[in-house]
C-alpha cells in the first residue's frame, strides 16, 4: 500500500468501515486542523491495529513534534518514537516510507550535532 501525501479533499472519503480506517480519518481530520497531539493519538491507534499507512503518518507527525516542541529530552523521546514506527511499518520499503525514514534519520543526527556544540556546564 503507497503512503501518498495528505490533502483537504481527503477528508471524508470513502472507507471499508474498519475501526483502524475510523482512526486513521480522526488523526487526518487532527492533522489537517493542526493538532499533532490529537493526530498521533489516532494515527498511533490505526496503527496499533494495524493499518501501514497510519504507522507512517504517525512517524512523519511525531517528527514535527519533535522539531516544534521546546524540551529537548521530549524532543529525543518523540524522535525515537517515530524512528520505531517508521522503520516497523509493513510499508517501510517503498520510496515514500524510505524519505520519511532518511528525514527521521537526519533530524536525529541534527540534534546530535547540536548536543555536541553545546557549551558544557560546570557544575
């Protein structure tokens, strides 16, 4: 299953009916309103049921989390968190899943640097 970038003409589109399906709309419907905590929570649920696709916007909104959010220990939590998704997804081998993967990959390495520019602190 491809993982095609989200748009507003998405919302409300037909689906099987499944629980893992309801999820996923709630977290594109988050998503697209600009909650990212409410959006991981329902794409985190479409993918613990089971739906690849959810497994992958999880990580890609877990990523934005983590480049928005101030602390940088949560910052490194949500960032391992999405590395775990992505890289588990049943999908994680088509090219969109390879970006979000190499994009994930690279933020943690920036953060990385980061840390080491640091000046230490004495204490």
């Amino acid at each position: 299953m491809l993982v095609r970038p989200w748009s507003p003409a998405d919302l409300g589109r037909p689906t099987d009916g499944t629980w893992a399906d309801v999820a996923f709309g709630l977290g594109e419907l988050y998503e697209h309103e600009g909650d990212l905590e409410q959006a991981a929570d329902w794409y985190r649920r479409a993918a613990e049921a089971g739906r690849a696709d959810a497994a992958l916007r999880l990580g890609a909104v877990l990523g934005r989390m983590a480049d928005a959010g101030p602390a940088a220990d949560s910052a490194e939590e949500l960032l391992a968190e999405a590395t775990r998704w992505l890289s588990g997804a049943h999908d994680a081998t088509t090219p969109d899943a390879i970006e979000l993967i190499t994009d994930m990959l690279n933020r943690q390495l920036r953060r990385a640097a980061r840390r080491g520019l640091e000046p230490a602190h004495a204490g």
